[in-house]
C-alpha cells in the first residue's frame, strides 16, 4: 500500500530534494571553480604573453603565441638588467626552510610536552599559545622592529627567522597537540617498558605516528613564512638583495615602470613553489596510522 | 628470572580519598606464575603497573631480585609487558615490533634477527614477520604482542588481561598456550585478570584481590577449599557459593529444619557470635535423599550446561525466612520450574565465616 501511494506521488519531498540538489550542486561547484581558478588563469595567460600584445588586447585569454621572455628578464639578475627574482625566491626559500626547521623544533617537544606531561598550569599554557593571535600584527610589528633596530638585527634575514618562528609555533603546538593526545597511551607506555627514555619515545613512536601532522604544520609554516610581507617589508625592505618574492613583488608593484608582464610573471613565481610542494607533500597527509596499535 | 616482592605498597590516585591498592604485601618466588584477580576497580591492574612503573608508588616498596626499584623508570626494571589492546607499533613491521626492545638495548642487527626469528617459531608468527600490525587479526596481535615480551628474556613478565580482547574459543586455546609457554620459560610472571577461570588455571598461586586489598593468596586449589573470608568464598567459583547467615545453636548452626553440626575448634572461634555465615558450594547439595540436613527449595530456574545442570531456587529457612540458593544438580533428572524439591547438604563441605568480620572460623 505504501509502496503504491509514494510511486503515484511523483513529487514527493525525497524526489524534490534529489533534482534540485542534483543540479545545485554542480551550480556550486561550477562559481567556485570559476571565482577560484579564473584569475591564476588569467594571471599565467598574462605572464605568457608580450607586453604589446597584453596592452593591445587586455582580454585574449587563449594567446596566438606565448612568449617566455618575461620569465627570462624577471629571473635575471639586476646587473644584467633583469629583476633579480632569482635572488628574492632564494632568500625566501632559506628563510622559510629556517622558519619551518626551527618552529618544529620547538614545537615537536611543546606540544608532546602539553598533550602527555602533567605540570602545573599546563591548561593555562596552552590557553596562551592561541592568546598570541588575538593581537593584529601590526600591533607587534611596531615595537618589534624598534627592538630589533635598537640590538641590530633589522635588515638581516635573522631578525625576521626569529619573528616567524615566534608567530608560527604557537598555532604548530596548537595543531599537533591535538595529534598527539590522539595516539595511545599505551604505546609510548610500552616503548618506556621496551627501554626508551622520553626522548626516544618522541624519536620512535610519537614523530613517526605523527608524521601527517608534522607534515601539514611543516606545510602550514612553510606557507606563512613564504608569503609573509609586513615584517618583511619593515625589516628588509632597505636592502634589495635581502628581498624576499612577496617584498619584492610589492615593491615593484609600487613603481610605474613595470610593465604588468613582469608583475604576473613575478606572481607566478610567488605562487609555483608553494603548489608544487603541497602537491610533493600531499601523499604523506595520510590519515590513520595508528590503526592497528590496539584492538580495532 | 628473579622473585618480586612488594612490601606494604600504596597508591592513592590523586583526587580520590580512598586508596587504590592499600598496604599490599605479596611475595613471588623465583619462576613462579602469580595471578591477581578481582572485580574492576579492585586495584590489580594498579598493582601491575606499579611494579611496570608506570604509575607512582606513595608508600612502601617494591624490589626485583635484591634490586629496590619503586622509584626507577620503567626502562632500568628488565621486565617485558603484555597490554590488554597488544599495543602494538602500528608503524613497524611484525619483525621490528618484536625486536624494537633489542634495538633500543642497543643489539646488533644479526643478533637481534636470530632473537626475533626464534621468538617466531615459538609463536608461529614466521610468516607474519613483514605484515603491519593493521593486517593481523586479533589473535595474531596478541601473539606478536607476546613475542615482544619473551624476545627480551626479562627479568619478569607482566601481563595485564591479555586475552580479553579475544573471542571465546581463541581465549581457552591462548590461555593454555600462554601458561604453557610460561612454564618452559621458567620466567617470574604475574598475571591480571578479572576472569577466574583463567585464574584458577595459570596461576601457580591466586591473589585476590577487592577494593585494593589483597584478600588471600593462594594454590587455586586451597583457594576454592579454604576461601581466607566472605569475598572469596563468593569470588572463586562458578556459579558462587551459597553465603547464608543462619543462627548459631548449641551444637552447631540451625539451617532451616536441621542443625549442621560443627567441629568443636570452630565452634570456639564463633565466640558466642549469636549468627555465622554459612557457605554451601553448588556442588556439596545433592536432590537424592542422603543423611545430613536439607532444604526445601522451590526451583526457579534450571541451567542446563550438558554435562552439569545448576538449579536456582529459593529455600526456606524457618518461618518466613527465604534465600537464594543454587544447587549443582544431574541433568538428566532435573526438576521442572515451580517444582518443590529437597536439598540435601553435605554438612562436611560447609565454610563458616564471620558474620562480623566476613573471616572464615572454620578450618
């Protein structure tokens, strides 16, 4: 009976549902791409282009023929009268490394230490971690960069390492506490039976069952350093061979006589190295390796 | 290999008032299998890993061999555990799992391979040795959690209710396997479970254990003959003894109808107490007439387990006086439901404690 009722009610609610979401859904899927994709299309379609041709006919977004010899003068170096972007992706290039080396460092160790060690007013301390950001950048840049001019660290990539990895550990212990208190207890109590002391734990059993963690906040710190600009520009901008891409983009930018090739060839660049890393790291952003470990 | 000691060790948790393992004094021989047993909460997993360091001691000490280790890390104990989920590296192979303790010891590769390979064989794990915990089925993983234990030849084995995660079947073979393999080791081993049937059966010696006091320790044997006080009595066996408090009389105790006559040096210990417990196991009442006293017992309900049948019931004990009862019975002449039948009750078979102290006054 109910069978034949629902068959003869074409429209009811399920059937609704289905249709509409159906065709929403690629609706939606459809505005995002497009929001999303269309301007990093446009921005490479530029970049390939010739300076002539982009101003002839700014919208062509298929061109006749691509042109690489914008990437060539932005690559080369100043004294050969090209932009020196070699230089500025090299700086950020170490720094963020840096940045990323010394913040898991530091960040490994906190957070085993606030997610496994009873201590007083460890509740309180990782309440703080997060406090750090509740506070603009610009509110701490000011004093910062005062501080740092007065014992002599502005304009070297040091002064800005230390910036970055003060701003990204708190959020990296934040972002593998919560790993770490997911791996049982038990292991790291079998391994302290097993004879490791509490660094080998970390070593053997912690790190290597928090290895997508430890990548994505890797990533995560990679990301920030690498487009990081205020401090840059407070710190470095005196000093073109200490530019980074994001200070150096900007700067040239802010100059009338770079022709919008240059810019997009520039952004490009900017945006290439953090995509193909994530796209190097992603197959190791797997979830569930510590399934296994105890009765499933 | 060594004996273990424990002298008067506490553990208070913090935040609670009443202490999770309370003065415990226990002493293991060199080899032996001590098992400790009791409901949850009664403080035998506490007590295994104080001794596996794992948890601190607040007073009292523990020694290994003639080594005082109630403040040492778990690390410098020599002792290979057993966890009740296997704990098991999920990112190492089988291999690594079992020999990770000689890796950390410091073993050089060959060595520790050999170790590791006969570890296998004895646990039948050759084949296993490349897989990745998550590939292994339950009784697998215990095994290489075992291996793990045995590749260390430690000092002592700690086992914390290692076969509670396996299925019925699996549990009864593990469980022979494992004693069996604890008995050609020849390694101290002390052995948590809240299952008594595995207790009765691994332990050279019982300890039970309830409400972090450790009630008696035992052979299995004098354990079920001669249970220390009440909670046993009622912990060790299945279906439990009858625990019925009857009055005392003059030559002995009154039982309904009858008076179970008692020996006069129990009658001395019942010290003018005017009520004892009685305890009557299933198996010491008989539904044929014999000599001794009996009971009249309305049937409730009859289990039939194919070999045995157990009849639950209730008896009257006077006037308006009722108790449980339940009777180890011959299946193939089993009452029906709702049935009257008379108990007889083998008056040499009885304990008697304490109605005050729970203590056993019989000896």
């Amino acid at each position: 009976m109910a069978q034949t009722h629902q068959s003869r009610c074409r429209w009811n609610r399920d059937a609704v549902e289905t249709r509409v979401f159906g065709v929403l859904r690629w609706l939606v899927i459809a505005v995002l791409v497009l929001v999303t994709a269309f301007p990093l299309y446009y921005m490479v379609m530029l970049s390939l282009r010739s300076l002539d041709q982009v101003v002839l006919r700014p919208g062509v977004l298929w061109p006749a023929e691509f042109d690489v010899s914008t990437y060539v003068s932005v690559l080369t170096s100043v004294a050969d009268g090209g932009q020196g972007f070699l230089v500025f992706l090299r700086n950020s290039f170490v720094i963020a490394v840096l940045t990323v080396a010394a913040t898991l460092l530091a960040a490994i160790p906190g957070a085993y230490a606030i997610s496994r060690l009873r201590f007083a007013g460890r509740r309180q301390v990782s309440a703080l971690f997060l406090a750090v950001y509740l506070f603009p950048a610009i509110l701490l840049a000011v004093p910062l960069f005062v501080f740092f001019a007065r014992i002599g660290l502005r304009g070297s990539l040091v002064g800005l390492l230390i910036v970055y990895v003060a701003q990204t550990v708190p959020i990296s212990i934040y972002m593998l506490r919560n790993y770490f208190e997911t791996v049982p207890v038990s292991l790291e109590e079998s391994a302290a039976i097993d004879g490791c002391s509490r660094f080998q734990i970390i070593r053997w059993i912690s790190m290597p069952l928090a290895l997508p963690a430890l990548m994505s906040t890797a990533l995560y710190v990679f990301m920030i350093a690498w487009n990081e600009f205020l401090f840059a520009l407070l710190f470095l901008a005196e000093d073109r061979d200490r530019w980074t891409v994001s200070l150096g983009l900007s700067q040239l930018a802010g100059s009338i006589e770079i022709p919008t090739t240059v810019l997009m060839a520039g952004s490009v660049l900017l945006t290439l190295p953090i995509i193909g890393i994530f796209f190097l790291a992603e197959r190791m952003l797997v979830e569930g390796l510590t399934s296994g470990a105890e009765k499933g | 290999m060594s004996t273990v000691s424990y002298d008067g060790v506490s553990r208070t948790y913090p935040g609670n008032d009443r202490p999770a393992v309370d003065r415990l004094d226990l002493q293991i021989d060199d080899g032996e299998c001590v098992v400790l047993v009791g409901p949850s909460g009664c403080g035998k997993s506490t007590s295994l890993r104080m001794l596996a360091g794992l948890e601190d001691v607040d007073a009292g000490t523990i020694t290994i061999g003639d080594r005082d280790v109630t403040h040492l890390a778990p690390k410098d104990r020599d002792i290979a555990m057993v966890f009740q989920n296997y704990a098991l590296y999920p990112h190492m192979s089988v291999a690594d799992n079992i020999g990770f303790a000689l890796k950390v010891a410091g073993v050089g590769k060959a060595e520790r391979m050999r170790r590791v390979r006969e570890a296998a064989t004895m646990l039948d794990l050759q084949e296993l040795l490349d897989r990745k915990p998550r590939a292994l089925s339950g009784g697998q993983r215990q095994r290489v959690a075992m291996g793990r234990a045995i590749v260390r030849e430690p000092q002592v084995f700690l086992m914390d209710e290692p076969l509670s995660n396996l299925d019925a079947k699996l549990r009864v073979s593990t469980r022979s396997q494992i004693a069996a393999l604890q008995r050609r080791l020849g390694i101290t081993t002390i052995y948590v479970t809240h299952d008594q049937v595995e207790a009765m059966t691994m332990g050279d010696r019982v300890a039970v254990l309830n409400g972090g006091v450790l009630q008696q320790v035992d052979i299995p044997r004098q354990l079920y003959d001669k249970p220390a006080n009440v909670f046993v009595a009622g912990f060790v066996g299945s279906p439990a003894m009858n625990l019925i408090r009857v009055p005392v009389v003059p030559d002995g105790v009154r039982l309904g109808d009858h008076v179970v006559p008692l020996d006069r040096a129990t009658f001395a210990r019942i010290d003018h107490n005017p009520e004892v417990i009685l305890g009557i196991r299933p198996e010491s009442c008989r539904t044929t007439p014999q000599d001794g006293p009996e009971l009249h017992v309305r049937v409730e309900l009859v289990e039939e387990l194919g070999a045995d049948a157990y009849l639950y019931g209730t008896a009257a004990l006077g006037s308006d006086r009722h108790t449980d009862i339940v009777a180890r019975i011959d299946p193939r002449c089993a009452p029906v439901t709702n049935a009257m039948v008379r108990l007889t009750v083998d008056s040499t078979q009885v304990h008697v404690f304490s109605a005050s102290s729970g203590q056993r006054l019989s000896s």
